[in-house]
C-alpha cells in the first residue's frame, strides 16, 4: 500500500510538470501574433536551396511552386541540390533551366554521413542571395509563401525564421493520426520561439541570414550527424542571438507535404529526428525532452503494473485524461491556425499510441542507425 501511495505521489508530481510544460507551450503560441504583411517594395535577395535525392515524383511539383512565387524574380535565386539520385531529378531540374532554377549535382570522392548538409552548405557557398530559405522536394507551397517570409524579414529584421509546415492530402487513418500529431510538434516549437526559448524547427520551411549562418560557422561541429540541418542550426544562432529568433504566424507562408505511409518508414523518420537530440548543448532543452518522456514511460508503467496491480489502472486513467485535455485546449489554438480542426476527433486515439511512440523513440533515436533516402545513416 506504501509502494502504491508513492507511485500515486510520483505520477501526480510528473503529471503537474507536465501540465505546466504544456501551459507554457500554449502562452508561447499566444505570444506569437499573427503576422499581417505590409505593402513594401520587397529588397532582399533570396536563395533558395532545395536538396533533392530520387525525387522524380515530386520535384516538377514543387519547383512549379517556387517559379510561380509572386516575388521579384530579379531579387530570387533557386538552387537545387541533387544528391546523388538515381532517377531522372537532376533532368527533371535541367528542363527548368530556363526559367531561373540551376541545378547543382554532388560530387565528392569519400562517403559522408551527413549529405543534406553537405548540399546545403555547398550551395550557400554559391548563392547569391543574402536570406537563404530550404525547403524540401516533395513540398508545395502558394504563390505567396516567398513574399509573406520575406515581409516579415523586412519587417523584424530575425537572424532565424521558422515558418510552418504541415501535412495534407492524407489517404489513411494512419496518415491522419500523423498529421495531428505533426501538428503538435510544429506547435510545440512554435510556442518555444514565441517564449523566447527556441528548441526546435523544420528545415522544409526555414529562412536564415547568409552571413549569420557563416558567423556561427555553418554546419560546423554538427557536420558529421546526418540530420540537424534545421534544429541544431537553430540552437547555434540562438545561442548568439537568442533575441532575434522569429516564427512566422501567416497561413500563406505555411509548406505542405505528406505524412509517411507505412509505419516502416514513420519509424525510420521520427529515429532521424530524434538522433539530433544527442548533439544537443543547451541544457533547458534537455530537460525538457526529457522530462516529457519521462512523464510518458509512467504512463506505460502504470499500465503494465496495473495489469497485475488494479490500482495502478486507475492512475493510468487520470493521467491519460489529464494528457488529452491539455493537449486538446494546445492542439485546439494550433489545428485552428492550420485550418484542421476536425483532426482534433482523433486525440483520444492519438493520446494512447504516443505513448508507446515516445517512449520507444526516445530510447531508438539515441542509438544505432536508421535508413534515410536508402542509406544506412547515424
């Protein structure tokens, strides 16, 4: 009975952490405010880099979004990065040659671990443009997603601008269940910027200063893990200017793309995002993952305990419940800037598999490798 009234305590203490944790977040999300462009005559000129590795089926797509981007075409620069593919992107990228887009094909003469910094880097050692803006392949974007980032360049004058990005067009209850759950990690480090404590963003939809990448030293340090072009780049500049860190509140700068299909390749991605956490400096940040998953390996325990110990069943309830509506009063401000509310049905099911989901990636993304555009990365 005292081992019982102890677990009850501890739960009930990770539990209100926890709730503080996400209270946070949602003030963070309501100190960002929408942000309304202004009518300007645009200056900056823009460089955006595009890394590409057997991209076929999407690359035609999303270089379409980028040429028809309502910016001056004189003040933008489109550079794509083929890495090695297979298939026919680098001819696909060739036949946009007239039209501004140039193409740069990967060629060193010794294996590397991390290829899209490697693209990355070698095409802002190229570029002409003073804001650098990545993005995927397999994104799409309206034709003022360009326009609405630069605006607010313009406007604040922010080393960093980390800008939405969001999942459509899903096929699956399993590709829903990803959307909602992108979502909230989209939120999440939304709400970190607007509390002045960055921790993470995507590098689908990330804009930085040329010259503040190169006063951080680039990749530097950060070179040889495979992913972290955006989240670790993030900590660099913040940790030099941990002031002038924006995020871009406007549905017209928001990037689409698709979730994962298969469970496979979730797993293999969320273990790419998650290895970034090891070369991670800043101690708040830390904690902060920390304690979240802490507070959802209770839950598993509590359950698996509670099979045996039916008073530990009642814990797990509470805490679930406790979970699902602090993360539906989060997720309800988020779905609604994305236009996605009706996902908001699928939080009790979601609530439930994230559980297993962080306790399991939390262990797999800080070990052994995963496979990424078919290699074998760390």
């Amino acid at each position: 009975m005292e081992i019982l009234n102890l677990i009850s305590l501890l739960s009930a203490a990770l539990t209100l952490i926890y709730g503080f944790l996400v209270l946070n977040f949602i003030r963070g999300w309501h100190n960002l405010v929408y942000f309304t462009p202004q009518d300007s005559d645009p200056q900056t000129k823009v460089s955006i880099i595009v890394a590409a590795r057997d991209e076929e089926a999407n690359i035609a797509k999303a270089i379409d979004d980028l040429v028809a981007q309502r910016y001056p075409k004189v003040l933008t620069e489109i550079i794509i990065i083929d890495d090695h593919s297979t298939d026919r992107t680098a001819e696909i990228v060739l036949s946009y040659a007239d039209r501004n887009v140039k193409l740069i094909k990967l060629n060193e003469d010794r294996a590397l671990n991390s290829y899209k910094k490697k693209a990355i880097q070698t095409a802002i050692g190229t570029c002409s443009g003073d804001l650098i803006i990545t993005t995927d392949a397999d994104c799409r974007m309206g034709p003022d997603w360009l326009a609405t980032i630069v605006n607010l360049y313009e406007d604040k004058k922010y080393k960093m601008i980390s800008s939405p990005v969001a999942y459509f067009q899903e096929k699956s209850f399993f590709e829903r269940l990803q959307s909602l759950e992108f979502l909230y990690l989209i939120g999440l480090g939304a709400s970190t910027i607007g509390n002045k404590e960055p921790s993470t963003c995507n590098g689908a939809n990330l804009a930085y200063e040329k010259v503040t990448f190169y006063e951080v030293g680039g990749f530097q340090g950060i070179d040889d893990l495979a992913s972290g072009d955006d989240e670790l780049l993030l900590h660099k500049i913040a940790a030099k200017y941990p002031d002038q860190i924006g995020f871009l509140k406007n549905r017209e700068a928001i990037v689409y793309t698709h979730a994962k299909e298969t469970l496979s390749a979730f797993i293999q991605q969320r273990k790419r995002w998650a290895s970034k956490s090891t070369r991670y400096k800043n101690k708040a940040i830390i904690v902060l993952g920390v304690l979240i998953w802490i507070f959802n390996l209770s839950i598993l325990a509590n359950f698996i305990t509670g099979l045996f110990i039916p008073g530990f069943l009642v814990i797990t309830f509470y805490q679930l419940l406790v979970k699902m509506v602090l993360e539906t009063l989060f997720l309800w401000d988020v779905t609604g800037f994305a236009k996605r509310r009706s996902l908001l049905i699928l939080i009790p099911v979601l609530n439930v598999l994230h559980v297993l989901y962080m306790v399991y990636i939390g262990i797999a993304g800080n070990s052994g490798k995963y496979n990424w555009k078919g290699r074998m990365v760390r």
